[in-house]
C-alpha cells in the first residue's frame, strides 16, 4: 500500500507500472478530504483485507504515517515506511520471492541512495 497526499500515491504506483509494468502490486490511497480518524479505517481496512505487511507513506509525521503507526499498533508485524519515493517503490516491485519485510529494508536502501543533486551551484560574486 502506498498512502500520500494528493494523488502523490497513485502518481507514484503509476510511474512503477509504466516502468516494470507491476504497480499492481501497490494500491494506491489518497488522504484528500478525510480526517484523521477516516484515513486511520481506510488504511486498517485496506492492510487487514489484502493481509498487508508493509505501508508505504509520504511524509514521516503527515497524517498517513500516523495513521499507518497507530495501525501498526495492532498489526506489530506491519511495517511502516516513510519517505517513500520512485526508486523505493520500483525495488521493492522487484523483489521476487524476498520476505516483504527485508524486501522493504533494502528497498530503503536504495530510495536512498537515489536521492542527491547533479551540478555546482552558482555562487554570487
């Protein structure tokens, strides 16, 4: 599952599927216009229907995550990844016949090691 902002989630499950052709492995899930406590059911519902063990989010403190958490609370197995970005998403599709949960880590990992900046800054002077 992959929880964000906005259409954050599906823009990010769409990217994998245009890639690797797997974003169905993902589902997708907006916070727009819920509250806190309606996006905390959403997620419980969706993680406890498709027997989920990791949630993909946006932001480590946005409401997702927090909703995530407090989910994980009652699921201990579930694991909860925040920052999610492209690279993570796109490794962890990959992982074939990986537990989810080192799938996760690893693909952490590599979400990581994805993110820097190309170029020299231009200095005033």
């Amino acid at each position: 599952m992959v929880a964000a902002h906005g259409e954050l989630a599906a823009g990010l499950v769409s990217g994998v599927e245009a890639i690797t052709g797997r974003g169905a492995h993902f589902i997708a899930f907006s916070n727009r216009g819920l509250a806190p406590a309606d996006i905390e059911r959403a997620i419980r519902e969706t993680v406890e229907g498709a027997n989920l063990d990791v949630v993909f989010t946006d932001l480590p403190m946005g409401s997702c995550a927090i909703a995530a958490r407090k989910v994980q609370r009652l699921r201990p197995q579930l694991l909860v990844v925040t920052g999610v970005n492209l690279a993570t998403l796109l490794d962890f599709s990959m992982a074939d016949g990986v537990p989810p949960r080192e799938a996760a880590e690893r693909a952490v990992a590599r979400g990581h090691e994805a993110l820097g900046t190309i170029g020299t800054p231009k200095h005033a002077g």
